[in-house]
C-alpha cells in the first residue's frame, strides 16, 4: 500500500463573488484541468454581525457541472427554474447537478449565532452527461451517517468509510466527500482509490498529512497512491476530504458553465439569447 504524499498546498486567496460576496477561493476553473474532475472549492465565512447585508448570488445560470454547497452554520435560501426552492440549513448538502441547464438563486442568512459558514465545490460532468436533464440530491444532516472511532469523527457525504455509505449516489465521478474531525494525538488511514484526484481543505486545527504538518486554513493535493494517511500532535484537525476519479477530457470554462468546446460555450451563450437555455421535459 502506497501513502499518497502532498503535491501542492494552495493557500486560498479573496474573491468577490455573486452581488458582492466576499469569499475564500483555493481552486478555480482554468482550461489546464489540473485538478480533475474538480474544478472551483470556495469556502464562506462571514462572522461579524456587523458587515453589511449578505447579497448573495441572484439568478443566475449552469450548464455543464454539479455544484456541491455543504453549510455548517446558518443557511442558504435557494430557488430554480425548475420550480425546486428550500433552505439548505446547517449540516445540510445540495448537490446539484445541473446538465443541460439550470438558473437558479442561492442566497446566505446569518444563523442564531450570526454566524454563515460553508463550502461549494464545482465537480466537472463527462461531455456525454453534459447535456442531461438536471438532477438535486438534497441531504438534510440528520440522513448523513457519522462514522465514530476512538478520536476520529467523520460525516460520509459521499463515497464509504469502512463500512458506512454516504447518502449521494450515482455521480460520475464516483466521489468521496467527508468531512473528518480527528481529535489530537490520534490517526487515521483512508483508502482512496489509485489513479482518483485527492485533494484535502483544512480549515481547522493542523495535522501531519503524510509527513508535512499543514495549518489551516490551506488545500491540499495529493499524489498518486492507495491511501492517505493523517495524524495529528497537540491540536485537533478538521478537513474536507475529496477525491474523485478524472474524466481526462478538455475543458472550456467560461463563468458559470463548463463545458468541452469554445462552440459550446457559444453554443450556450446562444440558448440563453434565445430562450431554449431550460427545457422543463
Ligand atoms: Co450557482
């Protein structure tokens, strides 16, 4: 069994997004591909009272992907084309696989703390689901299995841990997705599978990934392996764990679609001009 070592640790830099929301980005959409079939991490955090209004990200359009929103405090109020709408609440995950198209709003609001804090994750589609029709997997936090062993506490999003499944199922890029919590002096030992892109996003505590100590808040890629191995000292860590098998296709990013041709994009840009961008079948 090969331990996966740290490739790259990316420290993650401001962005402002959507009608003025200030976010963390570690990974962004680039024609280079590099994190496949990965392709944007954005982290919020919004925890003055204070700041002004949360804006939020009024309507807007996908095609191409699935976008992975994952709250741990307050909530966002979300809303589509297709008639969907919810709160998607602490502990919660929407997993949104746009396909063919979506518009939709998703809007923050402080929780009873004041506090907003989550991550959305943009997983690529493989050029044949591209235009699929467009499919939710809403998961309230109390249907997400919790794995427990002597230190280590992780909720299964997505993919197995020992034993325990994760709730979100049939996506093509055969995911893991956990968020894991290892108290200190303890460690823990993942399988993922060969050839899967692996990234870590710690964003509490620190731990000794492999055999670097890393710090949050910073992402983590990984090499090729059969296993990631993590241990912790004097501190706690808390991470969001991803990997995902690559689609090894190219990509043209442009906003808020992805797909595998510039005359796609066109093609899209098109839809949206003419109306045909949402087909309700
Ligand atoms: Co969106």
């Amino acid at each position: 069994m090969q331990t996966r070592k740290i490739s790259q640790i990316i420290e993650p830099q401001y962005a402002m997004e959507g009608a003025g929301v200030l976010l963390q980005r570690s990974i962004a959409p680039r024609a280079t591909n590099e994190f496949d079939p990965f392709l944007l991490f954005d982290h919020f955090a919004f925890n003055n009272p204070k700041e002004g209004p949360i804006l939020g990200f009024p309507t807007h359009p996908h095609r191409g992907i699935e976008t992975v929103t994952y709250i741990l405090d307050g909530s966002v109020n979300h809303r589509d084309s297709l008639g969907n709408s919810g709160l998607i609440g602490p502990g919660d995950v929407q997993w949104m696989t746009s396909g063919r198209g979506i518009l939709h709003e998703e809007m923050p609001r402080r929780g009873p703390s004041g506090n907003i804090y989550g991550f959305q994750l943009w997983v690529n589609l493989p050029s044949h689901l591209k235009m699929s029709k467009p499919r939710y997997q809403e998961v309230k936090a109390s249907t997400i299995p919790v794995y427990e062993k002597d230190g280590l506490k992780i909720r299964v999003v997505a993919g197995v841990v020992d034993n325990v499944s994760g709730p979100v199922t049939e996506i093509a890029a055969s995911p893991l997705y956990l968020d894991v919590q290892l108290d200190p002096n303890h460690e823990w030992i993942q399988p993922v599978k060969r050839g899967h892109t692996t990234l870590a996003y710690v964003f509490e505590g620190e731990g000794v990934f492999s055999d670097e100590t890393v710090s949050a808040v910073r992402m983590l890629k990984f090499e090729d392996g059969d296993q990631i191995h993590i241990k912790t000292e004097n501190n706690p860590v808390r991470f969001m764990l991803i990997a995902g098998a690559p689609f090894k296709e190219p990509i043209a990013p442009y906003g808020p679609f992805v797909m595998n041709t510039m005359q796609e994009i066109q093609q899209t840009l098109q839809d949206l001009r003419n109306g045909t961008f949402i087909q309700n079948d």
